[in-house]
C-alpha cells in the first residue's frame, strides 16, 4: 500500500465528487457541521448504489461525549445492522466508559453488529486517556484502522505522537490521521507523521439558495443556510499530491 485517502462526505453528490477525484473510500455521515452522526439508511442505500468505492459509515447517534447508555448502543447496532442490509462496506465508531478508557460491552455489541464488516474507532480515540495503551486494545480486538489527530486539536499539532502511534501499530492496524488534514498542509503531515491513511472533508461552502430569510431565526451551525459540499477541486489535489509524495518517496 503506498497510501489511502478517505473522504468524509455528507451525500451520494459528495461521494461521485470523491470517486471522480481519485479517493479510495469514503466515510458517509451527516450533519458535519457538528462532527457528523449517523446519515439515514435512505442515504446509506443511495451512496452505496452511485459509487463503486467502499463506503464506511459513521455510527454516531447524536453530538456530544463518547460515553454511550445500553439504550443508546442498541440503537447504533440497529443502525449497523439496517446499513449492512443496504450495502454498507465497513462501520465508523468508537464508545468510552466515563473514565475514557475502551468501553468493552460497548464496542463488543457494536462489533458483533459489525458481523465481520471493517471497523475504524474514530476520533473518541483522541479524548481517552491512555491513547497508546488503547491502540494495543484496538489491534487486539480487530478494528481495522483507527481515525486520530494524534491527541491533538489537528494533526500538525499531533504530528509526534502520530509518529508514534505508527511506529507503534507496525502493519497491526491502520493509523488514518484525520482532523485539519487540507491539501495545503498534507505533504508536511506525510513527511513528518509517516501515516499513509489520510482522512479528510475536502469541502466548500455552497450559500443558501433562498431569496427570503429571516436572519434573526437560528436553524443550527450554519445559521447563514449555507452547505458544506465536498470540493472535487481539493480531493483531487490531495491525491495529486499524495502520488507524488509517495513516489518520490
């Protein structure tokens, strides 16, 4: 594997712009706005019949912390198990007990769901409190890859123990570094991380179509009605500069 470059995208629209600019998968969830939850399976289904890429989807039922009440988990695995009936390629989550180590009754309900599928913990791997400790547990009980920023606000600033934790995992499991990852900047990430898993949005903002608002109305974190939408323009520059990286390297 000379590198891989995932792209989180919000629709079947943003998933072709992926697949035209070269990615290798996508990760499809919505509302990025807030980080992203769980997509509809209506939207599961549309995106796994448009692309031929893989497609992960995000198993995140609401914002906020990573620490997950029974209820709550049984609500994701039913969401694992109604994406895998529509064709669903691999899942994204991750659940901590309170103490912000592996919730292991948590993530073993959502594995079992997963039935053998491809599992990415995602970014819950950079809130826990041992991360390197937490990545032998990762390998052990067979995620496929882990989504980090290195324990960092974005991934330059983890840019050390991002190189540590790819020292550390060897061939065992994916480091996918993810958080601030933009085309400006991924050559320096490759250079002084050594991952070779990139995550990223690579998107604009498209404005709101409407000719009438109501600006003093709040509807959420765009308040303005604007979009974010995957940029063809920056998925394929990333790939273009990953290719080059990689072999020149």
């Amino acid at each position: 594997m000379k590198y891989e470059l995932e792209i989180c995208v919000p629709s079947a629209e943003g998933a072709m712009i992926a697949q035209q600019g070269g990615a290798c998968r996508v990760e499809l969830c919505a509302a990025l706005a807030i980080g992203g939850i769980t997509p509809s399976i209506a939207c599961i289904e549309r995106v796994c019949s448009s692309v031929e890429l893989d497609v992960y989807v995000l198993i995140r039922l609401r914002e906020g912390h990573f620490v997950y009440t029974p209820s709550e988990v049984e609500e994701m695995c039913r969401d694992i198990r109604a994406a895998r009936r529509v064709g669903a390629d691999g899942f994204v989550f991750g659940a901590l007990t309170p103490q912000g180590s592996y919730d292991y009754d948590a993530n073993s309900r959502l594995l079992e769901a997963a039935d053998g599928l491809p599992c990415t913990f995602h970014r819950a791997f950079d809130v826990a409190q041992h991360p390197k400790e937490l990545l032998e547990t990762l390998i052990e009980k067979g995620f496929r890859r882990v989504l980090t920023s290195g324990c960092a606000p974005t991934v330059l600033q983890g840019a050390s123990l991002l190189k540590e934790l790819t020292e550390q995992a060897g061939q065992r499991i994916g480091i996918q570094c993810g958080g601030g990852v933009t085309p400006n900047n991924i050559e320096e990430i490759a250079n002084r991380t050594g991952v070779r898993m990139f995550h990223g949005s690579f998107r604009s903002t498209t404005p709101s179509p409407l000719l009438f608002d109501r600006p003093d109305i709040d509807m959420g974190a765009n308040a303005d009605g604007s979009l974010y939408v995957t940029s063809l323009e920056k998925v394929a520059k990333a790939r273009d500069l990953l290719s080059h990286f990689f072999h020149e390297n």
